[in-house]
C-alpha cells in the first residue's frame, strides 16, 4: 500500500506526500531490521529535507541522521557510528532546551549513543550520557515513566559494568519502585533479577533470591519469557555460588 501511496504522490508532485511515504517505508525497514533497505530510504529521506531547504539543525534532520548512525551500530560501522551520534549531539546541543521535541530527541540521541558506547567498552563515557537521557526523560515524561524505568534499569546495569555494586543496586531499586507505579509491569520481572544477579555478586544470598523468585513470579504472572530466563538464569548463579 506504501509504495502505491508513493507513486500516488509522485504523479501528483505531492512533495509532502512523497517525503511522507518514504519515511514510512524507512522506519518500518528499520524496525524489521532490514539494514540496507533502510539506510537507502532514510538517505533518500534526508535528501529530499536538505533539497527543500531543511536546516541541518532541524529535528527531522537530525533524527533521520540518528537512524542512519544507528544502522551502522549494527552493522559494526563503529568509527561512522560514533561520527553519526557525535554529528546529532553537536546539531542538538544549540536548541536542548528550546521545547519538548528537542528535549525529548536530545534524550533518545543520549541514550543511543549511551547503548552504543557500552557496546565498544567505553563504560565511563555512557554512564555521562545515560544519565542526560535520564534527566531529560524525567524533565519531559515525569519520573514515573515506563522510559525512566528502562533508564533506570540501564544506569544499574551500567554500574555493574563500572564495578560499582553500591550504585547498581540503587538505580535498580529506584527502577523497581518506578515500575509498581506503572500500569505495564511486564517489565518489572528483569529488573528484580537483575537486582538479585548484583546482590549475588554483593554476597547477599537471602536478598538475591528474594528478587529472583519475585523475578519468576512476574515473568510468569506476565507471561514475560525474558524475565522467567533472567530469573532462571539467576538461580543458575545462586546454585553455583552456594556449591563453591
């Protein structure tokens, strides 16, 4: 139907209609992870913004060019990704606080780059970025976010990765109490095992399978089958430690 749209509003010259058309194609190839088919649409995409005049600055702009430096994330393009992620923070950093738009790209650009950064090692730098997704997430959602929650999440995990088990298990607790409030619990079960793999690794053996059977009982409550893995996997671990 996309494509009979498109060519619909190209015998038009509808040049709104066409931009429109092609970045549906390209946000529903990026979300099947069709890689090659996505990054031709949102260059096309980009093109058309920039021939009509479109500031760099934009926030169309500088989330189609998010995307394409996502794209190379996953293609392991780390030198074009982190050009792409640096490109979109610099075209954001003047118009941060200019509205609720901007605030919000400025978060998601923060986290990607956060996510991404975690991926190469650089632990340090996505624990400073997670945490300006984070402000600007609660700035602009409030704190009881299903998004606040996940960052939440992300900083625990993250501290796990920088060895900080104090800050892990914080984050990770703040994330939980986040997650009672919200109407979508499905989530809910990760977070408490991953709460149980830190205090595991704290030596609190009692705590950690207190968060791990709450783990299972989410998962299965809410048919999550990551959290009941999580959970299980969590078990694994507490059977392990306990056999040493």
């Amino acid at each position: 139907m996309l494509h009979v749209a498109l060519r619909l509003a190209q015998q038009q010259q509808n040049q709104q209609g066409v931009l429109y058309c092609y970045d549906l194609m390209a946000n529903l190839a990026f979300d099947q992870l069709q890689l090659d088919k996505a990054e031709k649409l949102f260059v096309t995409v980009l093109q058309l913004l920039l021939s009509k005049g479109t500031p760099q600055n934009d926030l169309k702009v500088i989330h189609v060019s998010l995307k394409l430096a996502r794209i190379c994330q996953l293609r392991a393009e780390i030198d074009k990704a982190e050009i792409g992620y640096k490109w979109c923070l610099d075209q954001i950093e003047h118009d941060k606080y200019k509205d609720r738009d901007s605030r919000v790209l400025y978060g998601v650009i923060n986290d990607w780059y956060a996510q991404f950064l975690l991926d190469i090692g650089d632990v340090a730098k996505s624990m400073v970025h997670l945490k300006e997704a984070y402000k600007a997430c609660g700035e602009t959602q409030g704190d009881i976010s299903e998004n606040s929650m996940l960052l939440l999440n992300d900083l625990g995990i993250t501290s796990f990765r920088a060895e900080d088990m104090d800050g892990a298990e914080k984050y990770l607790k703040e994330a939980i109490q986040v997650g009672r409030n919200l109407e979508d619990k499905s989530h809910l079960g990760v977070i408490h095992a991953n709460l149980g793999l830190i205090l595991l690794q704290k030596g609190v053996m009692k705590e950690a399978e207190k968060y791990c059977t709450e783990a299972l009982k989410l998962g299965k409550k809410h048919e999550h089958t990551e959290s009941v893995e999580q959970a299980n996997y969590c078990f694994d671990q507490i059977k392990l430690n306990l056999g040493k």
